[in-house]
C-alpha cells in the first residue's frame, strides 16, 4: 500500500523552523499503514529536514552551528551569479538534507521520547513551502 499526501507551512525564512511530527503521525493514522515506512520530502534547495529534540536549546544550537558552518555574510559563488543572497541558504539545505525516512511500527512513528522531525527554512525571505509525505507498507 502507498498513500501521498502534504503538509502546507508559511515560513519566514532565516533558518525559521518547524516541528512537523504531529501532521505527519496525522498522515500515518489516515493512511491505515501499521509496519512500514514514512518519508518526508521538500522540493526545495533552500529548506530541509532532520530530526532533533525540539527545543529551544537544541534549536539554538543548530541555528549557531550553521552560521558557523554556512555564515551569511561569506562570499559565495551562487550570489555572485545569481545576486540573491541566498548561497548560504542552499549550502545548509545541502548539509542537511531534502528528506527524512521513518519507520512505522503498529501505525506509530518510531521517534525516540525526545526526537520530533524538524523542518527548516534556510531562504532569505517568507515563503509557503509544501512538503510530499509518502508512505509505504501494510495495514
């Protein structure tokens, strides 16, 4: 059994994040899949996904990291061709990662206590950003 879905975000850019888990456990419950496998798609090269403990702690950490990783303000050969300001914003969605794969046990996700699916939102700017869910396995 396959079922598709999304999950629509507004976003303000920045490395704005979002902890999805919620919608996507949602989609698992209406796909009536119990043993399978979830994955969770942007089709953006300025956004990604991980998983993390959604907190603001751990977020900073992130968000600090990456500016020490990726700065901002460092010359990138993407804005020079492209003058948008965004070179930044595609190198940590390269870091991170377009998807995300979780097993389903017994219709669940299998998160550990403190682990949510994070979405984040790497651009210069607000964007509506539009994930595909997909889920694979048995009811």
């Amino acid at each position: 059994m396959v079922s598709s879905g999304s999950i629509d975000l507004q976003t303000r850019g920045h490395t704005d994040m979002h902890d999805v888990t919620s919608q996507v456990q949602d989609h698992v419950y209406a796909s009536g899949v119990r043993s399978g496998l979830v994955t969770i798609f942007t089709s953006s090269s300025t956004s990604a996904l991980t998983s993390i403990e959604f907190e603001s702690g751990a977020l900073d950490d992130l968000r600090r990291a990456l500016d020490e990783i990726a700065p901002q303000d460092r010359e990138y050969k993407h804005n020079l061709r492209w003058h948008d300001g965004n070179g930044h914003s595609h190198l940590r969605a390269a870091l991170l990662g377009p998807s995300l794969t979780v097993p389903i046990l017994d219709g669940q996700l299998t998160l550990g206590t403190w682990q949510q699916i994070l979405f984040v939102d790497f651009d210069v700017r607000a964007r509506s950003r539009s994930l595909v869910v997909q889920i694979v396995g048995e009811a």
